[in-house]
C-alpha cells in the first residue's frame, strides 16, 4: 500500500512538471513574441524619430525662408512706397515745368474750325473785339490743338486755339482785356453758322484744369458769388448773404501750403477757431490779402474733394459752426 501511494505521487509530480515545462515553454514563446514586438516598436519610434527630426529640419528651412520672403517683401514694400512718392513727385514736377511752359499761352475756346482758315486773323479779330491792340511782335505760334472725343452722345466741340505770345505781360493783358469785355461771340468775329460764345483762357494743363473744375463745382455747391483762379492759388469769396453751408473763401491750391497753429492767438480753445500764419509763402500769402496773420476756420470733412491729380480742395467755414462740424486734423497741413 505503501508502494502504491508513492507510485502515485511521483506521478502526479512529473505530471506538474510536465505542465510547468509546458507553460515555460509558453511563456517562453510569448516572451519572444514580446520581445519581437519591443524591438518592431523600437524600429518604429526610431523611424518616427528620423521622421520628426526630417520634418523639424523642413520646418526650420521654411520658417528661415519665410523670414527671408517677410524681409524681401518688406523691403519691396519699402521700395514701392519710395517709387510711389518718386512717381508723385515727378508728375507734380513735371505738372509744374508743364505748366511753365504754358506761362506765355493763352487758350481760345469755342471758334469753329473750317479747312483753309487763317488762325492769326482769327486771334486778331477776337483781340479787337475785347479792345485789345495785338502788335505783330506779340504772338509767337498759333495752333490748334486735336480735337478731343466726347463721351456724352453730344457732337464734339470745336479744337481749342493755342496763342503763345512772345512775352507773359501781353498775354496778361489780353486775358485782364477778355474779363473785363466778359462776352465775346462768334458773331462778334463775323464768323458763319450759329453764334456760340468765345471763351480765353490760360492755357493749363490737364491736372491744373481738373482742379480748377472742381473748384468751380465746390463754388456752385457753396453758392460762392465770384472764383479767382490766377497764378498758385484758386480762391472764391463768399455771396453777401452767406452760404448756408458757410463763409469764407474757397481755396484751391496748386502746391503744398503750411499752416503753423497759433494757439496764443486764439480766443478760446474753440476747434473751429484757427489762427494761421504763412509768412514763408509770397503769393500764396497775398491770396489772403497779404495779412502777416488772419483768422480763419476750416470746414468739416465732409466739404474736402480730392481731385484726380491727388489735390483737395477745401473752403473756410464762419465761426457759426460747431466744433463737432469742423475737423481739426485740416488745421495743420493743407495741401491741394
């Protein structure tokens, strides 16, 4: 019996080691299997590794290039704000030597062109008829400028006549003649067809022209009574009972006018009351009367119109207006 019982517990025992032979050999496979996973996990967060470093080396060469691009673009940015401001200053220069060149012109508006016609007698029958005496020394050229197409359905009008006297006094006083005849007609000039009204000019050019039309828009717009258009400046006075948009005068000017504040002259710290001070500028100084100093308010910016040449135009206002209806930002640099 006794044989038996140990008979039976060796069994069992090589039984148990039988199962933990086999179990160690299965953890022994899932170990390997572990292991194969670790060492692919490994490979795979190395990959990500050199992946991410790749990509973090593209980002710092995109973010190099786009610090260059933001440079690059800066500076083209700065040269196009230089260009610009080339640009604007060589057309206003090239406005003004323009506009030099015009200073012994005078342009005749209105005259009917016809084949064969004699453009002397024509600018000496319209000089008689103002009352002024045209010598044969006076006039340089005559010609007539192209004629230009109109964008209304209306028929196109005659070609100007360009008059380019041989001194700037002359063609003053034909102009100062032509005023104070006021109306000179074709028919004054015994010239066929319908009669249609004469108009001399200064002969300016076409960005001079733009801002002393809406000059006169501005002074039809203000009920302004008269518009005083000679040399730098473009003024217009006031009718006697006052606009209802206000007073003052209306002023175009060619070229940059400074204002220097004087806040010591002022009454009270009102924003509607400015004194100004442009000694520095000669006949942009006699425009207002050739005061050293005259108060003067501007109006609200709602009045302002650039034309197209960049230039404003602006106009004065009476002391009747309220602060909220003037700008005060007018009242340091006006430039038109």
């Amino acid at each position: 019996a006794v044989v038996s019982t140990n008979n039976t517990t060796n069994a069992e025992i090589l039984r148990e080691l039988k199962n933990l032979k086999s179990e160690f050999n299965s953890f022994k496979l899932d170990l390997d299997t572990v292991k194969r996973d670790t060492h692919d996990t490994v490979d795979a967060v190395r990959e990500l590794t050199l992946s991410w470093t790749s990509l973090e080396t593209r980002i710092n060469l995109i973010e190099e290039r786009m610090g260059e691009l933001e440079l690059k673009i800066t500076k083209i940015s700065t040269d196009c704000d230089s260009s610009r401001e080339e640009v604007a200053l060589l057309k206003h220069n090239h406005n003004l030597q323009d506009q030099f060149s015009r200073l012994n012109n005078v342009e005749i508006l209105g005259v009917p062109s016809k084949s064969g016609e004699n453009l002397h007698n024509i600018v000496s029958d319209i000089c008689a008829v103002t009352g002024f005496r045209l010598e044969p020394t006076d006039v340089d050229t005559v010609h007539r400028v192209r004629q230009f197409a109109t964008h209304d359905g209306q028929a196109p009008r005659p070609p100007a006549i360009v008059v380019r006297f041989t001194r700037r006094r002359r063609k003053d006083e034909l102009l100062a003649a032509a005023r104070a005849r006021r109306t000179v007609t074709t028919a004054d000039i015994k010239l066929a067809g319908p009669q249609s009204k004469i108009f001399i000019n200064e002969h300016l050019t076409p960005s001079n022209k733009l801002l002393l039309k809406r000059a006169r828009e501005l002074k039809s717009e203000l009920n302004y009574s008269y518009l005083w258009d000679r040399y730098d400046t473009v003024t217009s006075g006031e009718t006697g009972a006052g606009p209802s948009r206000g007073g003052g005068v209306l002023i175009a000017v060619e070229r940059g006018l400074r204002v220097r504040r004087r806040d010591d002259w002022c009454s009270s710290q009102s924003a509607e009351e400015l004194w100004r001070w442009t000694s520095r500028y000669g006949r942009l100084r006699n425009s207002f009367v050739n005061k050293p100093r005259s108060r003067i308010t501007i109006a609200s910016a709602s009045l302002r119109s650039s034309a197209s040449d960049g230039g404003e135009a602006f106009c004065s206002t009476g002391p009747e207006h309220s602060a909220a209806q003037t700008d005060p930002r007018l009242c340091v640099t006006m430039t038109c």
